[in-house]
C-alpha cells in the first residue's frame, strides 16, 4: 500500500471515529447484558487484581503514540515552566476540589456515588489521555511529559489526598467522612502497567529504529503502518470495559443517570478552563489542547480498582467508577472536535488531522 492510500485510509477513520467509538460501547454494553457468563468470565483474566483483557487493550492503544513521540526534543517541554506547574495545578489542586464540589451538590443524599466520584477525581489520567490528545492534534512530547509528571504526583498524593477529600474536608465543613483504604503499591502497580510497559516499548521503538534505518524511514514508513494499531486498541479497550458492567449500567439507568450530571459538569468545566487558561498564558494550539485533555481526564482503570478494593464490586463507588468511562468516552471524543474547530483563535498552523504521521515542530 503507498503512503497516500494509507493516509486516505486513515482520513476515513478519522471521519467515522464517533461511530466506531458509539459502536464499540453498544457491542460492549449489549454483551455484557445479553451474553450469560462473559462480563464475570473477562472479570476472571486478572493478574494481581489488573485486568488482563483492559491492560491488553491499552498497552495496544498507546503504544503507537509512544513511539510517535520525539524523546529528543522533551528538553522543549521540560522547561516551559506556564506548561508545568498549569498542568499540575489543574490535575491536583483545581481537578479534584471541582469534582468534590460537584459530587456535593448533585449527590448530596447518594453518599456511595458521591464517595466514587470524588474517587473518580483523583485518579489522574495516564492512559487514554494519550488518545485524546492525539486525535485532537497536540502535543506528543508535552502529552509524554505531562503524564509522566502526573504518575509520579500519583504514586505519592493519591493515598494523601484521598484521605483530605474524604475525611478531613468534609470534617472541617460538618459533614459526614469516609475512609479509604489504598496502598502506594496499588496505585504504583497501575501507572507500571499503563504507562511505564507502552512508554519503554515506544522509546525503544524509536531509538533502535531511527539507528537502523534512519529518522525518515521511521517516520515515513514505519510509523503510518503502526499508526491505525492504537485505534484498534481504543475500540477494543472500550468494547471489554463495557462488556465487564454492561449488565450494571444497563440494569440501573436512573442511577446512572444521577451519577453522569455532575461528570458532564466536570468535563466540560476542567476542559474549557484548562484550554482558556493554555490561551490566556501563551501557550500555542497544541500545547493548550494538551494541557486540556490531560487535566479534564481520569485514570478510570485506577478508579475502578480503589473503589472495587475498598469498597466491593457491587457497591455504590465501584458503580460510578464504572460511569465514568461511559461519560468520559463519548464526551472527550466530542471535546476532540471542539478542540480542533478552536484551532481559528490560535495563529501559528497546526496538523489538519490526527492521523499525520509527521512530528509537530
């Protein structure tokens, strides 16, 4: 296949990306409500309480970004100090206060719900973000940088700020505290496995290819044969997360419901802040959109799991740990869109589709 077919594949990707992805969760949904056995059977393929199926499908998923990312050029990102210490106070000090606000006002008499959601606003996303930024043409070295900076706050001020939000917060404000229990390790384990494996595999993918055959074989030739692989892995990743609550989701509606308010209002509130606040610094097109997509997304695989642990798999958290993704997904695809129609206030040229292969400068 030449180039020029290749990419016009992608273009028809890029078009119909909504129907894959709404196709993806309504084969997933429907499976995990009509198929007898296969929501606890998927359930069954862990390893140390990671979803083997679910890690499958995002290491898949972002492998092939990772190793679109130019790591010779992330000294460029490391030291634009509007980029990181934004990014940081978006994703720990603004993100989960908002979340904590809203899950207060929209689910003050549902306080399993409201206890996931905030759970749900600490997890910091180090996975599909990378997507995200992807398909709304950001920027792949600053979406590296960014996400490893939020592992590392994640690994140390996730137990610590549960703790703030959960006990501490609503006792100073006279209300009623939970505890949550969640280890270092825990958390440590899912940003090893969602990040460091694809990260090391994208490195090396880069560094041993360009010194065999050279920067414009790797970036011409290898990287649009790889390019569609993360799509699939998105579209697989979203059919067995749905698949493993289909039934849950589908049989509580009114629940779910309730708990996708306030997660709509979170979305839409850290994504246009986060993007008004790249402009208003200086930041350029790609850099805001990734300042964006990494502060309005969350590491829902992490979620999931603390609220699972903690709180048992039939519980109230573990229940809107699970809308989360059935929100986040069709409204960050959404936001993907908005993101690049906003391109026109931005004056420097940015890349027309997500599906360029060539590296931004």
């Amino acid at each position: 296949m030449t180039r020029n077919a290749a990419m016009a594949r992608l273009s028809t990707l890029d078009r119909l990306l909504p129907v894959w992805i709404g196709a993806a969760m309504l084969v997933g949904l429907l499976a995990g409500r009509w198929i007898p056995g296969l929501g606890p059977a998927l359930d069954a393929v862990q390893v140390d309480g990671i979803s083997l199926p679910i890690a499958l499908g995002l290491l898949v998923m972002m492998y092939p970004v990772l190793a679109k990312v130019r790591y010779d050029r992330l000294d460029t990102v490391t030291g634009d100090r509007r980029l990181l210490i934004s990014s940081l106070v978006l994703n720990w000090l603004i993100g989960p206060a908002v979340m904590f606000a809203l899950a207060w006002v929209f689910l003050p008499d549902l306080p399993e719900y409201r206890t996931g959601l905030i759970i749900v606003g600490l997890a910091r996303c180090i996975a599909m973000v990378i997507i995200w930024n992807d398909l709304a043409c950001g920027d792949r070295e600053a979406a590296a940088v960014l996400v490893a900076l939020n592992s590392v706050f994640q690994v140390v001020a996730f137990a610590a700020l549960g703790w703030f939000y959960l006990s501490v917060l609503p006792g100073w404000l006279g209300l009623p505290q939970v505890g949550l229990d969640v280890s270092a390790w825990q958390i440590a384990k899912s940003v090893l496995i969602f990040l460091g494996i694809p990260l090391v595999a994208g490195y090396l993918t880069r560094k041993l290819g360009e010194r065999a055959k050279g920067r414009d074989w790797y970036e011409d030739r290898f990287l649009p044969k790889i390019g569609p692989v993360a799509l699939y892995g998105l579209l697989f990743t979203i059919v067995v997360l749905f698949a493993l609550q289909g039934d849950q989701i589908t049989s509580r509606p009114v629940d779910v419901a309730r708990i996708a308010v306030p997660l709509l209002a979170y979305f839409a509130i850290m994504w246009a802040g986060s993007f008004a606040l790249g402009k208003a610094i200086g930041l350029n097109y790609e850099r805001s959109a990734t300042l964006s997509f990494t502060a309005a997304g969350n590491n829902f695989e992490l979620a999931i799991a603390v609220a699972i642990g903690t709180f048992g798999v039939t519980s109230g958290q573990a229940l809107a740990g699970v809308v989360g993704p059935l929100i986040e997904v069709p409204v960050l695809v959404g936001l993907v869109y908005v993101s690049l129609a906003a391109r026109r206030w931005f004056a420097e040229p940015a890349r027309t589709t997500w599906s360029d292969h060539a590296p931004h400068a």
